[in-house]
C-alpha cells in the first residue's frame, strides 16, 4: 500500500525512503529504494481517507490493477494530464482545495451555520405560503384571490405538486389533532371535462402539447415537469454519467418570435408571480422523478454587521449603495475579479494554486480598512493572493451563496435521470434564489468562463476551475461537519459537475422559461377582469361589457399598420412605425437613433419595452418580432427606455 498526503506526496508506508509526487504535474519519480514502477488509483468505495490528516490508503500493481478491471471493465489508467475524467480529478484536486481550506484557518473566525430541517407540517406549511397558497390552509390568509387565480393556470402535474402538500399538511393536522381548515383537495382540483382534455397530451393550459424532439433540444413553451411526465411514461432510462469539457451536449434552443425573456427583464410584481409559479414547478419536477428533496432551515446566527468579509449579501448591499446606487454585486467582489482580470488570465494555475496563508490573511486584514477609503494598494497585490481572497469571500458568507432553503436542491440536481433534467432544475433552482445571491452567482460564473476562455495558457479547463470552485461554493460552513467520509467523497464529483454546469450553460440558465411567463400573463388577464368587475358600477355596466368585447376580440393596437413607441424619456416623446413581419426590436431601436442625433445614452443602454396588456413591464430581446408578440399581447404599449446594466 501507499498512503498519499496532500502536502508530502506519496510515501511507501514500508520504508522510510518513499516516492515524491508532484500533484500538479503528475509525474511519479522512483525513489533509488523503492520498486513502484506504476501507481493505481482505486475507486473511492476501495480507498480509506482520514478527515483530520487528508490521507488516502491507495492499493498498488497489479491487484489494484484487477480490482478496477472487475469493477468497470476497463484498463486502470495513468495519471496524466488529461481532462477527460472528473473523478480523478474529484480524488485529488477536490481534496486538495478542501485541505488548503482547513489549513486556511478561516473557520475560526465565524460561528457554524446551524441547519435544521423542518418539522413534519411545517415545511409543507412553508412551501404554501411562499407559492401563495397560503388561503389552502388558513382562511385568513390575506393571498385567496391571488391564489384562485393562479390554481386556475396550473398544469396536471404542478396541481399534482400543490395537492401532494396539501395532504401531507392535512395528515399531519390531523395526527396532531389541531383543528384545520384545509379543504379537500379533490375539491380544489375537480377538473372539468374540457380541462381534462387538455391535460392528456402533457401541456398546460392553452400550451402545445409533447415534449422536445431529441436529448439536445430544449422546449420552453411546455412544462418541465410535464415533460418529465411524458419522457417516464415512455420508460427511457438513462443514469447520468460524467462526461469531458467537450463531451457536455450542445443544446438547443429554437428560436421564439416573442423573444427570449431574461432575468431582470421583468416588473418586480411580475417577477413575484414567476417566482411562485416556479417554486411549484421545480416542486412538481422532482415529484414526477420520484425525487424526495428535504428543506433546511437556517438557525439564527451572529453575524457581522458591517465590513466585507463574513457579512451577509444583503448588509454589504446596503453599505455598497450608498456609495454606488443600483449596485447588484458587491463592490468588493467586482474589485477581486477585475484585479485578477487585470493581472493576466494567462497566469498557470489562476484560481487553483493558493497564494501564501500569511499574507492572505493580512491582506484580508487591511482590505477590511482600507477598501472603502479607497487607500489600498491594488498594486501590490498578487494574483494568487486575489483568487485566495476571492474564494476566502464566498466562503465566509455568514449563509452559503446558493441559500440554505435550496442548498439540499441544488445537490440533488444530479439525481434526475437525463442532462437535459438537470439544466432544467438548475434553471428553476436560479430562478427561485433572492436576488442579491442570484445576481452575485452570475457574475461568479461569467468570470469563470473568462478564465476557461484562457485555458490554453493558464491550463484552467471548464473541469478545473468546477473541481476548485465547488467546495468553496458548496462547503458552507455548519454543513461539512454534518456529513459523512462517504457522503464527502460522493459531493465531491457530484458538486463539480454542478458547477460545469452552471458555467457552462449559464447564457440558458438565468433566462425564464416560455412557459412561466405564459401562465404569469394568464394571470395578469384574469386579474384585470376581475379588478374590472370590482370597479363596475351600474351606470358603467354597458361601457365595459363593450370593453370587454373588444378586448376578447384581441383587437390590436396597431393603427392602420403602424405601431406608436413612446420615448418619455427623450426629446422625441414617439415615433410611429411601420408594422411589417419582419419588425425586430433592434429595428425599432435602430430607428429611434436615427432620428434622435442628441441623444448621449449609449445603444447597450437603451431598451425597447412591452408595458401593459397582460403584462406589466418586460423589457424585450432585440431578436423579438414585434407583431408575434402583439398577437400574444394584442393591447401593449412600446416604449422605449434607457436601462441600468
């Protein structure tokens, strides 16, 4: 046997002459006394590891040789630098960053997060209050027009999802024998017929039926949940496998007239439906997989209430603008990332290879100090040492980047059967983080993919920099302490392919579904009626039944082949423009810059926006054709207004 330590290499455990490793190049050099020609690394389920010293018990030769053989049947394979395995990668590299973390010493600065999960009730008590459900248990509950009205717009499967909770509470009510007021679920979702019908091809209402035609194309516009309905109906079974940087599908996106919807690109009020309804979505998406996710909850802790390491996402928002209004990532985060972009990408080893443990933290000291007095020194600043800073910040986070609500939803990604799955989860899962963890995420990525844009210099593969960053991401402090060797050593693969992902697909990832937005315009109609309804009074009836009238007949507001922007912001208060099939929102804003030459806000700056109808502001992708979105919205208005990036 050899017994491998982080910081020492391989030693023979039988001699006191051993073989040095290097961990960073791989390359195994014989000691004059020792006869390994060849080092076997086993499957993890054959190794022995140590928490407290890091070090592995590794067979050797042939028999380590043979038990891989019987176990994959495959020849063991020599450690190079190939990047076609994430689990050897996961072994070494993973272990390596989670060691540099301990030796860090950064856990003494902060008391653990204390997780607990929710008592039986109370998470499905929790879960319908944040989808706005909350009238299904207590009649009191301020949210009962709001949730009629988005029960209306359910699919089969996220009705599934609602009704599922429904009756866990209602069991549990009554095991405890507290009086209640939850109403029988067949009640709540009696279909009728011509719902029914509907259903039975896997779309919601009003929504195209099936799912997407092959394993790489991506359907916006149905249901994931449903999809997922249709592909188990179909019994194909595929585990998930771990595959190369160059291995991870292309997938595609057919290209929607009504235009890509962005997150950010919705009101505040809207983006409060979105999120309900995707809450119920992601929900109803394990459901059909058969997938058990148990929420935790966070204990309260100490936190700091001011500076930058160790303080919360939210305070250091706060303290960033007042210096900077509109700011959305904090100020120290963007000054790390731009220092090392600065610095060179090109630099080997750039996230990986840690900068001195001393310095890093005196630098942390007087960052502390001096970053808001704008007085340090930038200059002196090593690159290793910003990359060290960097992950020291995310993982000082007094509650882990990705919340503690969905940190157990976030790790059982993997567990849905296919990729295409996978993406989707992840695609809901951002959808539903607070924004402030959402908006910080993203930038974390997109610097990621910087990074990977240089991996012909700096040797930083999608599969490096994923090994590296996901304990920082995912070993929130509170958590590690809480799992098993075994359960350790399977996050460390399963966490790093998470991040691949997430860096990978990240131009998909933070966009809203089809889909979602369809069922938040549903709402927003039947909404209206109803406030029309409420306002009536009976002089009035005839005026907005003629209202309504034209509404249902979806009488555009196009006059005469032309639509009228309006530019309230600018000199040129509006426009009118033709109205052809091939009217983009880049043509539009094309338009506009033609004719208004004193105009001091740069193109990237200025947005053309979908406002009214069913809709209450959507800021539009330049691709969207604006007469197949005025059939989806025949009564909105376009204007045009500059937006903060």
């Amino acid at each position: 046997h050899l017994q491998y330590n982080a910081s020492q290499g391989f030693l023979n455990t039988d001699s006191s002459d051993g073989v040095n490793m290097n961990a960073d190049c791989w390359s195994v050099i014989k000691a004059s006394e020792c006869d390994v020609d060849l080092v076997y690394f086993t499957p993890l389920s054959l190794c022995s590891r140590s928490r407290r010293t890091g070090q592995y018990n590794v067979q050797r030769g042939k028999a380590a040789g043979a038990a891989l053989g019987s176990s994959s049947g495959k020849a063991p394979y020599q450690r190079c630098s190939s990047q076609d395995s994430l689990d050897e990668q996961a072994m070494v590299d993973y272990f390596k960053e989670v060691e540099i973390i301990q030796r860090s010493g950064d856990a003494e600065t902060q008391e653990d997060l204390q997780l607990k999960v929710a008592d039986e009730g109370e998470q499905e008590e929790a879960w319908l209050m944040e989808a706005g459900l909350a009238t299904l248990f207590d009649e009191s509950a301020s949210d009962g027009e709001d949730g009629i009205v988005l029960l209306s717009t359910l699919t089969r499967t996220q009705a599934a999802a609602v009704e599922r909770r429904v009756e866990t509470l209602k069991q549990t009510l009554r095991k405890r024998n507290k009086p209640y007021s939850v109403p029988d679920v067949r009640e709540i979702f009696k279909p009728s017929p011509a719902s029914q019908s509907k259903v039975r091809n896997g779309a919601g209402p009003d929504a195209p039926g099936g799912g997407a035609d092959s394993e790489t194309d991506i359907n916006l516009e149905v249901s994931f949940s449903e999809q997922a309905l249709i592909y188990k109906e179909g019994l194909k079974v595929t585990q998930p496998q771990n595959e190369a940087d160059d291995r991870l599908p292309d997938f595609k996106v057919s290209q929607d007239k009504t235009g890509q919807t962005r997150v950010g690109d919705l009101s505040a009020e809207d983006m409060k439906k979105v999120r309900r309804l995707v809450l119920i979505e992601m929900s109803a998406l394990f459901d059909t997989c058969g997938i058990e996710v148990k929420a935790h909850k966070a204990l309260k802790v100490k936190v700091r209430e001011s500076g930058l390491f160790g303080v919360s996402l939210s305070t250091l928002l706060e303290q960033d603008q007042r210096r900077i209004p509109g700011t959305k990532v904090p100020l120290i985060l963007q000054h790390l990332i731009s220092h090392i972009e600065e610095q060179g990408l090109d630099t080997e080893g750039v996230l990986r290879i840690p900068g001195a443990a001393t310095r890093v933290k005196a630098v942390c000291h007087e960052l502390e100090h001096k970053f808001y007095e704008s007085m340090f020194p930038w200059e002196s600043l090593k690159q290793h040492d910003a990359a060290s800073l960097l992950k020291l910040f995310i993982r000082e986070l007094p509650y882990p980047l990705l919340t503690v609500e969905y940190f157990n939803a976030f790790i059982s990604v993997l567990k849905l059967p296919t990729k295409k799955q996978q993406l989707q989860a992840l695609n809901l899962l951002l959808l539903l983080l607070p924004e402030p963890n959402r908006d910080t995420l993203k930038a974390l990525m997109e610097f990621f993919q910087r990074v990977i844009d240089h991996k012909d210099r700096n040797k930083m593969t999608l599969n490096n920099v994923a090994v590296v960053m996901a304990p920082n991401i995912f070993m929130c402090k509170g958590f590690r302490s809480k799992i098993s060797e075994q359960q350790e050593f399977a996050m460390a693969t399963g966490t790093a392919n998470i991040v691949r992902l997430l860096v990978r697909y990240q131009n998909l990832l933070w966009t809203i579904p089809k889909f979602i937005l369809n069922q938040v315009r549903k709402q927003n109609m039947e909404n209206q009626r109803k406030m029309n309804r409420d306002r009536a009074v009976k002089k009035l009836l005839k005026m907005m039944y003629d209202r309504e009238r034209a509404s249902n007949k979806q009488e555009s507001n196009a006059e005469g082949g032309f639509i009228r922007v309006q530019a309230p912001q600018f000199s040129m208060v509006s426009m009118a423009v033709q109205l052809t099939e091939d009217l983009k929102a880049s043509d539009v804003l094309t338009r506009f810059l033609s004719q208004e030459r004193t105009l001091s806000v740069k193109r990237d700056d200025l947005c053309l926006y979908e406002m009214g109808g069913n809709i209450k502001e959507r800021c539009l992708d330049e691709e969207t054709y604006i007469k197949a979105l005025l059939e989806l919205n025949p009564t909105a208005e376009w204007v045009i207004k500059s937006v903060q990036h």
